[in-house]
C-alpha cells in the first residue's frame, strides 16, 4: 500500500515525491530530522519533539520552513490520511537546494519532508523476550546533541552489530557508554539505582529519556545521571535503552555478558508499562 508523504507543502503518493540533487541534506547531510511517536493514532510529548527541532536548527542556524503549528498540522494530516494508529512520524528540514558549495547557501529554501511508519511499539515480541546488544567505539562526531541526519557512523554500528549476531550497538569512548545507535543507554545496580548518562554535548537528549527519569523520580527510584563503564554495565542487575520507537526496551545480553536473569527485569517492566501508560492517559498502577 503506498502511503501519502509531505514534500514542501504537498501531500504525495510516496512514489512521486521528489528532492533536487543538489539538496544540501543529499550532499552535505546538512539537515536535522525528528521521529515522534504515535499510539492509538496520537502523538507522543510532541511539544518536546518540536522544541528539539528547533533547538537543532539553532545550533546550525539554519532556518525553518514552517511553524510548529503548521508541522504539528502536517503530523496530524498524514496520520489522518494514512490510517495511523501506531507507529512513528519522520520529519526532516535540510538547508535546501544550491549549488554545491561547503558554506551556508544565503538564499536556499529549506526543505520539508514528513512521511509515517507504522510498527507495533506497544506488543513488541523484542520486549518481551529483551534484546542482545554489543559494545563498540563511538566514532561519531562531537555534536551529538544536535539531531542531524548525518547517521552514517550510527548505521555502521547499527550493521556491525547484526552482523555480530545482536540486536544493536552500545556505543562506548574512553571506557565509558555514551548510548546506543539510536537510543539511549540505562543500568540499574544490583543496589538499585537508575544509572543514564547525563546531558552533555556527547548524546541526543532524549525526549523519551526525559519523560522515563521524570516517571522513575515519581516513583521513588533513586536516578543517578552519570557515565557509567562497560563494567559496570556487565555487573547491572537490569540494562534498558529508550527511544521514540522503543519506547523501554529491555537489554538481556551486553556482548557476551547475561544481564541479570538473562530476561526483562522489574525495573525496565515497570517503566514500560508506567510509559505506556502515561502515554495513554491512564492512572498509574
Ligand atoms: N532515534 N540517541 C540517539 C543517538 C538517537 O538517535 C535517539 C532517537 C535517541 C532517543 O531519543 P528519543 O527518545 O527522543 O527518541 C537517543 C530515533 C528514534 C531515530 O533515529 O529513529
């Protein structure tokens, strides 16, 4: 079935959607994206999606081609003319189209591109059993905190890690987890503590991440954000990653360390069922 797309304020069949050759997002991968979550055909702390996109395109001063409202507009639209219910939005503004040149182009038009996946993230046979992931060096670049589609070195980490017979990657630089491909990375102790990274310029600041501390602090969980070790990680009693397409997902394996009893633990059950929950509006149990 093909799905309808917005390209640069038109709605398309997926098949007639274009971009020039010389979009900066193709040459340069001069563009920053945003996925929101969509559940029960509503979209997840969507406001906290836009505020990152706008955020990443400050730090590359690159200017927008629309207002949140009219985005938000365009969500809603294409989960209305695709049938949402469950799955995720893609959004991406690139700088736009010129004539290939390293610095900022000052007349481009950037471009708009939106286009819905659905997949489900709720009943999800990978959380239920938890996923395999392996360590690697993070060879990314120093602004990970800016959400560019510049995904190359998070892709590699991604194929090497199936390749390796896992599930995904954890990424680690001097000693310590920065996060996943494309999630971020949490420990509980055998004491306990929620361990994540803390905020800096070397992770995505994770819409999720901030929603799951929030849920874990009201819950009385003890939080600590901080780097935490490869080590540390093989001697958790529970490991979990978070993302807008994931949502909780438990960690079982970290390279050929068992965490845990080898299956989802308490902590990450609980924090998937209290997110999901919240997500839906439901009081929590
Ligand atoms: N990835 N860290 C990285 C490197 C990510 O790419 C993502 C999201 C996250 C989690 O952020 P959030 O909770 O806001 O989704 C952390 C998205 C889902 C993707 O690239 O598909």
């Amino acid at each position: 079935m093909s799905r309808t797309v917005y390209v640069n304020g038109e709605y398309l069949p997926e098949a007639q959607a274009k971009i020039s050759i010389f979009d900066r997002g193709f040459l340069f991968a001069d563009g920053i994206y945003e996925v929101s979550s969509v559940l029960d055909g509503k979209l997840l702390d969507n406001a906290a999606h836009l505020a990152r996109m706008r955020r990443s395109l400050r730090e590359l001063e690159m200017p927008s081609p629309a207002t949140d409202e009219q985005i938000a507009a365009v969500q809603q639209e294409l989960i209305a003319r695709n049938d949402l219910h469950e799955g995720v939005v893609y959004l991406q503004i690139t700088r736009g189209a010129a004539d290939r040149d390293f610095a900022y182009p000052a007349d481009a038009q950037p471009s708009l591109v939106m286009f819905t996946q659905a997949r489900a993230i709720v009943d999800s046979p990978a959380a239920r059993r938890g996923i395999s992931v392996v360590s690697m060096q993070d060879i990314r670049w120093q602004r990970r905190d800016i959400k560019t589609v510049g995904l190359l070195a998070a892709s590699m980490a991604k194929q090497a890690a199936l390749n390796a017979g896992a599930d995904d990657a954890w990424l680690v630089e001097d000693g310590l987890v920065t996060e996943g491909s494309s999630n971020n990375a949490y420990i509980v102790t055998a004491d306990g503590v929620l361990v994540t990274r803390h905020l800096s310029n070397e992770i995505l600041h994770g819409i999720t991440r901030a929603a799951v501390l929030r849920l874990s602090r009201e819950d009385n969980m003890t939080v600590e954000e901080r780097a935490f070790s490869l080590d540390e990680a093989y001697a958790a009693s529970e490991a979990f990653i978070t993302s807008a397409s994931t949502f909780v997902m438990p960690v079982v394996k970290i390279d050929d360390q068992v965490i845990g009893t080898g299956e989802p633990g308490p902590v990450s059950q609980r924090l998937r069922e209290l997110y999901v929950d919240a997500a839906r509006g439901d009081p929590p149990t």
